[in-house]
C-alpha cells in the first residue's frame, strides 16, 4: 500500500498542458485516516495527475506541501438529490425503467459546490421519488469541469424507485370522484407495491430480446445485473422491498440486487436486511427521530446495523440538510467509532455503487479525492479546510 | 403536586437538601482555567466553594456527589428564544403591558429538552412577528410553576424593526416610531390635563387598583437622554397609566430592548428608533443571519448581538450564480461586537452545537464559549449569577460525559440551585430517541405532524416546480 519516496515525481511541477489546473500536490497531516482500517501519524500524501501515488507515514511536509490536521478520502453521498424538483422525475408512466437522471441532472447547480464545500465528492443522484420506478441514477464527482462527460463516473448501475406512500402522493383529484381518466395512479400504498410487482412478473414474462428498453432494464434488475435501488422509510416499506426481492427468487426469476435508500426504519429489524443481503443508506438523522412517511429513526440506527452486520452508508439526502461529516458525527453520537463512521460515508457507499476500485479510500492508485480537515473529523468543532477532487484543488486550505 | 412532579417530568428532584458538593474529574469554570480533579460546593443555593481537592473543604453535612469520569460545566445560557410559550405573536401591534409570565407553560417539551442539553437559563421572549410586544422573562428550564422556574422577571421587551405580517418595511418603520410618539403625546397630554386641573389620570390610575401613596405620590423629571417634557415632574409617577408605563421605562433606560432585524436595512431602522428615543444603552439586536452586512454600524452604535440560529448565510452572485458563503458569527467576532449565540434547541442543534460550529468556523474556543455562556449572561444583566461557576454565582452545574463540545458527549447529570434535577440513565425519553424503545407503561404517542398516507401536504416545495428550491432553507 505505501509506496517508496524516491518512485514519485516530484509533486508541484506543472504536468500536462499549460492552462490546464494542477493535479499534483503533496498533502501533509498530522493524521491520515486511510478508510482500510489504518490511521497514519504525519503522513505525506502524494498526488501524481490526479491519482494518490505515494503515502508515507511519519514524514516531514515540503515546502509546498498542503497542511491540515487530518485527512480523510473523499465523501460519497449515496443519495444526493441534486436535481431539477418535480422535473426530475418522468411522470408519464408510473414505471419508467428507460429514463436516466443522467438527463436530468445539472452540473451548474450551485448545491455541488456546496456538497464539495461540505467534504462531499463523489455523489450519486437518483430520480425524485413521485414515480413508483423512476429511473437510473446517475453518479458524478462534485467538481470538476462543467460538463457530464466530465463529472459523470461510471459505478454499479442501479434502477432507482420508491416503496411507500410517496410515489402515490398527490394522486387523487382536487375535486369529484377518484375514478376519472386524467387522475394519477397509483393511489395507496398497496397500488405502489402492485405497480412493482406487475412490472417485474411482466418483465420476467416477456421475450428476452425486442421487449423494449424498459423491459431490458427490468429485466437486467431480475437477472442482478442492474441494482434495484429502492426508497423506503418506515419498516413496512423496507420489508415490502425484501419481500419483493424474495418472492422473484421464489418464482425463479433471478437474484435482485437491492439498495434500501432512506431505510429511516432499518433498525427495527436489521437481520431481514442480513438474510436477504440488502444494503442501506441512511437518511440525515432528524432531531426527533421523525423522517418522512411518518417514520422513526432512532438516534443508534448506524450502530444497530454495525453491530447485525448491514452493509450500510450515511447519507446527507441533500446540501439543505447538513454537511454529510455532521451526519457521521451523529452516527458517531449515537455509537458508532470514528472509524465506523468514516467507512459508512466513504469505502461502504463506494462498494455499494460500485467504484470502490477508484474511490474511497487512501490508497495508491486510487482517485485523488482527498479532504483536508482542522480538527477530528467528524466532530462539529471541525470543518473541512480543503478538497481535492481528482487532484485538482477545488477547495484551496491555504 | 409533588407525585405529579416525578410523574411528569423525566427527572426527581430527589435531594433535597441544602448543602451539595460535585466532585468531577474535570471543572471547566470560564473564571480561569479547568480544574483537574475540582470540587463544587453550592450552599443555600449558591456556589460558596470551587476549586481543586487540596483547596476545598467539602462541609461534613453536605451531599456529594462523585463523577470522577465526568467534566462540570457551568451550563449554557440561552439568550433570547420563543419556545416554551402559547402562540409567540401578538395580532396587536404594540402591547408592551404583556408579558410571558402569562404564557409560559413550564411542563412544555422545550424546557425538557433544553434542560437535557445543558442549558440552564433560558430568556423567553415573544415572537418576531410584532411592532412592540411584550415583556419577556429570564427561566430555568425546570420547575412546576413560572414562579419556580424564574430567575429574572421583565427581562426585556421584545420589538421588531423588520416587517410584520401585512405590513411593508415603511410603515413596520413609522409603527414603531409611532409607538414611542404616542407615548409622549400621552405624557403632553398628562401634563396638560395636570394644568387644566383635570384629575382624570389620577381617578384612572385608583380605578386600576393602583396605590398612589409614598414614591408613587412623587413626581420626578423624566430621566430620558432623548426627550425634554416640560413639566413632567409634576406628575406622580403612579398615576401614568400601566398600558403607558413600560415604554416610559424602556426610554428612560431601565428597562432593556430586545430589537428583531430581519435585515440590513432592519439594523438601521432600529439604531435610528434606539437614537431618537434614547435606549441605545439598553438595547440589544436579535439578528438574522443577513445582517452582517450591517456590523460597521452596529459596531459604530456599540450594541450587543445575538445572533439567531442559521449561523452561515448564504446568498448567490446575481450575475455569475455562485453561491457565496459567510460564517456570520466571524464576522462579528473579528469587528470585536459582543455576541450571544441561540438555537431553538432541536435535540442535535442545542447551544453546544452552535458554540462548536464557532469553533469549526475559526473562533478562538474561549470567545466561541463566552457566547453561549458569560456574554447571555451579560446581556441578560445576569453576569455575576450565570455563565461562570464562582463564587456567588447561582448554583447551577451541568455534568458532561466528556468535553461539552465533542459530538460524542452527552449531559449526565444537571443540578439547578445545588439541586439534582436531571439524570440522563432516568429519562426515558431518550431512551426513546436513542434506541426507539418505548418504556414499559408509556402509552404510543402520535407524531404531531403526521400528514397521513398519500397526502400531498408533505413535499409541498416540489409542487413548486421550481429548479432553485434549494434557496428556501
């Protein structure tokens, strides 16, 4: 993992074309918390044309090095809902496999640079959750130049939708009675598992090839190879998605892969999400443990799924919230090691979507994606001071 | 009374005795520096002793109680809140005759709440939603009745300079202004009546029920920097009529102002209303988070702050679009203006959050704990009672698990007046929270907000369709 001094160019000589920004650097702390379980003293890190390539533990800072307390690979943000409102979602059809937020997501929205300001630099959009099967998410560095290509990277893809009151809210007429034509379905939330089902035994049913697109995707979700990423606050909802999950291996159709988004609830039965090997991410933690859908969260929930074995992330949902740091310091308030908490906002949500190969973790070769702190992470007397997203400095700590 | 008392709130005040001593590992007094292995003593309700094991003599008679993992704290005062009271705004403009005495409901989830996160003195004060409101009062956050829990009665009365519901930023300006006219138009008028030989004041004032014998029978000149009334001191102040009389106090300087800005342009309005009648001195500036544009003058002005809970204010470039981010709290700290900080104490953003953001954000530790802490007691004109624990000062010790500002810490143990009120392995309501157990013999209780299955109530923002909704929070 840690390289030898003498391999590596020496950092802050310009590479590359002469207008293009610096991607070298060498980044000096006092700690450097690696997310593979390592916690290194005065470590320098080195950065080579956007990728990490030298950490030596017990080193001096050069001249021109970078300086913070700690430092800590990027944050990920599992479930960013960085998107243009109500348009983010296709509302034509309640189950829209084909769309991706890839075109619906706008790289200069002035919030990925407050997630970036926050520590946050890799983050992955899902379509809003007003249809039953909105969409693919996409995922996007938080910096960067200002277009797709750009920002976008590519991760697990994963087919994003909703369990619960939220996709069929709203649905009903402002006047007369519910039967008409032009009102929106589903109504409840049985409809909204129905609409899930339906699709999938349809899917499941239907020719392997010249189905249609949406067809190919659902059923690339049955055969495991797109994950299903599925919103569900309350338990009710977290176990109608495993329940799904369980009765298409049932039927034979294939083996989900399933992401619960916002498992508000997880804690109340964390070994469901064991068995059927679901993984969660956690919407912010409320003050009062009330999220939406009128669910509970418990001030532990991160330490109940550490302690059953969840695979499970922290998300901030959105830059209104909070910083994504404070909400692992809450994870951490409520049992969770500064350890645990940093793996659930940096190697976990990379495992879950996929890039754990580019990100994550500070390690050579991986992704210059680093944030510099003034103090422990995490706590809320400490900020990020600096960041580094592949290599280029979008948050300058000098 | 007394079973409703254990029954009701999270806590016992189960000693009860009049001598106690706090043992804790570590004593963070702000009056100097922690103290290793400190000892507490509060007698009568007071702290007599504080310092280390080899200087304090702990008296043979006094409960002690021994935390030696634990770290005392003199607690957090907040500065100006309005929770924990019945509907915080008035429909009349100007009503400085009220006061919250009458609205405070002390078995409110507020006061648990702030009592569970430290906080251990609380100025309640009416809503921003007012031209003149009424006067606030200055409570502990426990306590059965508003006498118990009271500290300072007419801590304040509250005003706002920026627009009340209805009302444009000019004539929000002109009530105001207007307020403080009729007033003196009231005292000319009082004069006058004096002169003309109508006595419809005094039989005004005996209808009230007032005693117009001894200092009420005197008559004194007006003591106000602003105003000259002619002949004034020929009035006996009993007879001024008591819905008149607080303002009458406020310019005269004996009574303090708490001034809502909602804006920039809010802090001038105030300092110019302040100036023109003379209570500069004994106003204080409850500010939103825009006003930092305003700090040149509120420094100019000499004027304390406090600062409302949104400590980052956010605005976007007009042309470029980018959003620009100012720490407000450095703001202030750097032009030197006194601050208190405030929140509404949600369970994860008490006051010890906001003191830690001032760290996060570049404030010295001592400066950014001051503002929780010595700089509301100061405002609160409560400096040598609250916000350090010295000698003299009310007995009030909070006992943290660790550093009060780490994210890991929690309150363990509050004592209000060397009483023992609350003890975090008893109260069942973060239990709750924590773990989402509900204690044996709690009955479920409904969410207050619970918007049904379906409803579309929820996620109204997003209905707006509109791209930048993020610029609402």
């Amino acid at each position: 993992m840690i390289s030898l001094l003498s391999t590596l160019l020496v950092p802050g000589l310009a590479l590359g074309g002469v207008d293009a920004p610096q991607t070298s650097w060498s980044v000096f702390a006092e700690k450097v918390y690696t997310s593979t379980g390592d916690t290194l003293e005065n470590a320098l890190v080195v950065v080579t044309d956007g990728k990490i390539s030298a950490i030596t533990p017990g080193a001096k800072a050069l001249d021109d090095s970078l300086s913070a307390t700690a430092v800590t690979a990027g944050l990920i943000d599992a479930s960013a809902s960085i998107h243009v409102g109500t348009r983010a979602v296709e509302q034509s059809s309640e189950v829209t496999p084909a769309m991706s937020m890839e075109f619906g997501v706008d790289v200069f929205d002035y919030r990925w640079e407050r997630l970036m300001r926050s520590g946050v630099t890799t983050a992955f959009v899902p379509p809003q959750s007003r249809n039953v099967v909105g969409g693919m998410g996409v995922l996007l560095k938080t910096a960067g130049d200002d277009s797709l290509e750009a920002r976008k990277i590519e991760g697990a893809p994963l087919l994003c939708g909703a369990i619960g009151s939220l996709p069929s809210s709203g649905n009903r007429p402002a006047s007369g009675r519910p039967t008409s034509f032009y009102n929106r379905r589903p109504t409840t939330r049985m409809g909204v598992e129905w609409e899930w089902r339906k699709c999938l035994f349809d899917a499941a049913q239907a020719p392997a090839e010249g189905a249609g697109k949406d067809v190919d995707v659902l059923q690339d979700v049955l055969a495991g190879k797109i994950g299903a990423f599925i919103e569900a606050y309350p338990t009710q909802d977290i176990r109608t998605a495993v329940f799904l999950k369980e009765e298409m291996q049932r039927e034979g159709f294939g083996e989900m892969r399933l992401i619960v988004d916002a498992g508000a609830e997880a804690w109340r039965e964390p070994e469901m999400l064991v068995r059927s090997s679901t993984a969660v991410i956690l919407p912010p933690m409320p003050s009062n443990g009330r999220t939406n859908d009128s669910a509970f969260m418990a001030a532990n929930t991160a330490k109940v799924l550490q302690d059953a074995g969840v695979q499970f992330a922290i998300s901030a949902d959105d830059a209104r919230t909070g910083p994504l740091g404070i909400e692992a310091g809450l994870a951490m308030r409520g049992g969770l090691t500064r350890e645990e908490a940093l793996r659930a906002v940096t190697i976990t949500p990379a495992q879950i979507l996929g890039v754990d190969d580019r990100v994550g973790t500070v390690e050579v070769g991986k992704d210059a994606d680093l944030v510099l702190w003034n103090g422990e992470p995490f706590e809320v007397t400490t900020r990020p001071i600096g960041v580094l997203v592949n290599g280029r400095l979008a948050l300058d700590p000098r | 009374m007394a079973a409703t008392l254990t029954l009701t709130a999270p806590v016992s005040a189960l000693v009860q005795v009049d001598k106690t001593a706090i043992k804790a590992g570590k004593v963070i007094t702000l009056d100097g520096e922690p103290i290793e292995n400190g000892i507490i003593v509060i007698e009568g309700g007071r702290v007599t002793a504080v310092g280390s094991q080899e200087d304090v003599q702990i008296p043979w008679d006094a409960e002690v109680i021994e935390q030696p993992t634990m770290t005392a704290f003199p607690g957090f005062v907040e500065a100006h809140v309005s929770r924990g009271i019945d509907r915080a705004n008035e429909t009349l403009d100007v009503a400085p005759f009220l006061n919250v005495r009458d609205s405070i409901d002390p078995v409110n989830f507020y006061f648990e709440g702030a009592l569970r996160h430290g906080i251990v003195a609380v100025n309640v004060q009416q809503g921003e939603d007012t031209v003149v409101a009424g006067q606030g009062m200055v409570v502990k956050p426990f306590g059965m009745t508003v006498e118990a829990m009271m500290i300072k009665p007419r801590s304040g009365i509250k005003m706002s300079a920026a627009p009340k519901r209805g009302k444009s930023r000019a004539t929000q300006a002109q009530a105001l202004r207007g307020a403080f006219d009729d007033l003196k138009r009231y005292l000319e008028d009082m004069v006058q009546r004096k002169a003309d030989g109508n006595d419809f004041d005094r039989r005004e004032a005996l209808y009230q029920g007032r005693e117009l014998e001894g200092e009420a029978a005197k008559g004194k000149p007006l003591n106000s920097t602003a105003w000259q009334i002619d002949g004034f001191e020929q009035i006996p102040r009993g007879e001024v009529d008591e819905k008149q009389e607080p303002l009458l106090h406020v310019i005269e300087g004996n009574m303090p102002v708490f001034m809502w800005c909602g804006s920039p342009a809010d802090v001038h309005t105030a300092l110019r209303v302040a100036e023109a009648n003379g209570f500069t001195k004994n106003m204080t500036l409850a500010l939103d988070d825009s006003c930092w544009k305003a700090a040149p003058k509120i420094k100019e002005a000499g004027v304390h702050v406090i600062l409302e809970s949104n400590l980052t204010h956010r605005e976007r470039d007009p042309i470029t679009g980018k959003e620009i981010e100012t720490f407000v709290p450095k703001v202030y700290h750097d032009a030197g203006i006194k601050f208190a900080l405030s929140s509404s104490n949600d369970a994860n953003r008490s006051l010890w959050f906001q003191v830690a953001q001032c760290v996060a954000g570049g404030i010295p530790r001592n400066a950014a704990m001051a503002a929780a802490t010595s700089t509301p007691a100061m405002i609160l004109g409560l400096g040598d009672r609250l916000g350090a624990t010295k000698v003299g000062a009310d007995g009030h010790v909070v006992l943290f698990s660790g550093d009060p500002l780490s994210v890991t810490s929690h309150v363990e143990h509050v004592l209000l007046d060397g009483k023992h009120v609350y003890d975090r392995s008893k109260d069942v309501r973060v239990q709750q929270l924590n773990d989402g157990t509900r204690p044996p013999g709690t009955v479920a209780e409904e969410p207050e907000e619970y918007e049904g299955d379906g409803d579309d109530g929820e996620e109204s923002e997003d209905e707006s369709g509109d791209g930048n909704d993020g610029d609402q929070s």
